[in-house]
C-alpha cells in the first residue's frame, strides 16, 4: 500500500548516495554535543539496548559491531537478527555492567576491543558517560523513548557509519507508512475506538504505559484510545486498576520471554476485561528488534496494531510487507516460518482477528 510512493523516495536517495567517505567528519550526537571521527567508525561499541540492531540495519552488516549490551545480545539471539547476521552472535557483549540499572562501561573490556566510537545514553546521568570521557573514549549519546527521537537515532547511526543518505532512507519509510496510517484513521469515529492497555511488566507484577510514552503514541497513531492515559510514562498498576479501564486490547511487552496471553485468560480480575472476554490479547512481536519500543522496524509494529485494531479500516499485507521491509533493512528475504516466528503465530494464534497474518495454507 505505501511503497510505491515510498520507493520513489528511496530511489532517489539512493542515486544521491556517496560511497563510504573516508575523510573526517564531525555531526552531533542526540544531545547536542559535536562529535568528531577521522574517517566512518570501523570499530563501533553501543551500551544502549536498541542501538545495537539500528547500526547493523543502517550499515547493512555486523562486521564493525565489536560490542553491545548483554540484553542487545539476548534480543538478536531471541529474534531472526542472529540468524540473518550470524557473525553478531559472536559480539562481545560484557562491555557494560552492575551500577546505573546495567548501563556503567566496562573500561577494561572496552579498552581491549579499541573502539573507534562507544554509543552510550545521553540521558541517565554522567556517572555513565564520564569512565568514558576519562578513558580518552569518543563518545555519541542518544536519547530514546519518542518518534523524533528514533529519527534521531537512525541519522547518529549513519553519520557514525558513514552512511547519512541510509539514514534518510529509512526515516522515509517511517513518514511514508505514517501518511498511509494517518489518512485511514481519520475515518475511525470517535464512538469506534477502542481502548488499549499496553502492559511493559506482567510477569512480574503488573506496569502499564501511560501518556508520553511510545507506545501510547502508536496506539494514538492507528486510532486508539490508551487506557491508561491517566498515568505519566511507566507506573506500576494492579489487577483492579486495569479491570476499572476494562480494555478492548491488551498487549504484551516482549521482554518478559516467558509472558503469554495465558497471564491474562488464567487470572481471577483480567480475564473478565472485555480483551480476556473477547480473545484480544496479544503479545508483541519480535523481528530484528523487539516491536514494543521504538526500533527500526517501528513501521511494521504501528501496521501490525493497526490491523488488529480495526482490520475493516486497514488492509495492511503484513507478511508481504515485512519481506519487502527486511529486504530494505537487512538484505534478506524471511521465509513463510521466519514470518510466523516474527509474529508470534504459535503465541497469539488462537486471538481475535490473528488469522489475517497466517499463510494462505493455514488460515
């Protein structure tokens, strides 16, 4: 549906593209601050959980990725990305460690692996960044948690790279599905939308998104009404508060690798939300990156909730538009198995409306 207009754009960012520079070049990193490099980093470390899969989707390989975050790693052993990359398996993942919630620099480790750039967040404080900047360490913080913000980080991603116009490429995509989505929620009355609880902790105790968070974004995006608006960020909640907002919806985080839709169905208070009731539970899907926050493959999580939302407003192909998406991000062509282990088949198979993203041979 959107890439027809998508691939215009994309084709002539791509006939702009230079080659690989290999000459200095400063840009900023996400909190303003100049960041400097004698040619396109060949050794990239990043501490952040997400960026690790950005850089390899905008530098289309693995091979200058020498160390990342113990749960980016668990991600891409989780999800298709090793299997895509298999050489990211072998990533050093014991560059951060105990001390500010897992985020500290291993300094010993880092000055073993020599890299040319170490990625860090740029907004949990100096205590992380400074073993850094006292190591003689060049350093790019991002930010996180909001749409520019993703933006931004797929631009810091290609400027480390190299690669700006990549960057640019996959923004475009991001704007082009936004428009598509945008134009049909439009015509979701206001008596039609349906209230949603995305849940980032339920294994362990219960934790909803509430307003300013992404994922309070995407359910507004696709036409929804976030349950949960009354709180700010994450907040922890219990059963009966989440009873009270009684959802349509609700979503799973994709973190808690044991979490099912069972969590819900089976217990005393949720399953008697209209979501429980109805068999609209879901767990979010993984790819080369978690769906539930933002990532590069954000695009593809805002049509999947669309389509589960109001599958009579939106007539996404999702299988047909994850091929073409991994062939843009990564190079790659999944197969129908792949597509079932990205969405989550066997977990949410037996939900509300999940039989639209079933092969043909299964539905």
């Amino acid at each position: 549906m959107i890439w027809a207009e998508f691939l215009g754009v994309a084709a002539l960012l791509i006939g702009c593209a230079a080659p690989l520079r290999a000459q200095a070049s400063c840009f900023d990193d996400l909190t303003a601050r100049q960041v400097c490099l004698d040619r396109p980093a060949e050794r990239v470390v990043t501490i952040p959980m997400p960026s690790a899969s950005t850089f390899i989707a905008v530098d289309g390989a693995a091979q200058r990725l020498v160390g990342m975050h113990p749960a980016s790693k668990r991600a891409i052993d989780e999800g298709l990305l090793g299997r895509i990359f298999p050489q990211a398996r072998a990533i050093d993942a014991s560059i951060a460690g105990a001390g500010s919630d897992g985020f500290m620099p291993n300094v010993e480790t880092l000055a073993r692996l020599d890299p040319d750039i170490v990625v860090q967040w740029g907004d949990r404080g100096d205590d992380i960044v400074g073993p850094l900047r006292n190591a003689g360490l060049t350093a790019a913080l991002l930010r996180y948690g909001t749409e520019p913000f993703a933006r931004g980080n797929l631009t810091l991603m290609g400027d480390i790279a190299g690669k700006p116009e990549r960057a640019k490429e996959l923004i475009a995509w991001r704007d082009a599905t936004i428009a598509d989505i945008e134009k049909a929620a439009r015509d979701i009355r206001d008596g039609r939308r349906l209230k949603v609880v995305f849940l980032q902790r339920a294994a362990s105790g219960l934790a909803a998104a509430g307003a300013n968070s992404y994922n309070d974004f995407c359910i507004r995006l696709v036409g929804g009404v976030n349950a949960a608006a009354e709180l700010v960020g994450a907040g922890a909640v219990n059963a009966e508060q989440i009873a009270q907002w009684d959802p349509d919806v609700i979503l799973l985080n994709s973190f808690e690798e044991q979490l099912a839709p069972a969590r819900i169905y089976d217990d005393a208070i949720l399953s008697a939300t209209r979501a429980a009731r109805e068999r609209r539970v879901y767990k979010m899907p993984i790819g080369g990156y978690r769906w539930d926050p933002p990532s590069q493959e954000s695009p593809l999580t805002w049509m999947w909730l669309a389509d589960i939302l109001y599958p009579g407003a939106f007539h996404f192909d999702l299988r047909a538009e994850i091929a073409r998406a991994y062939r843009l991000l990564y190079g790659f062509s999944p197969s129908d198995s792949d597509m079932d282990e990205i969405l989550r088949i066997r977990t949410n198979g037996d939900a509300r409306h999940y039989e639209r993203f079933a092969t043909s041979a299964t539905r």
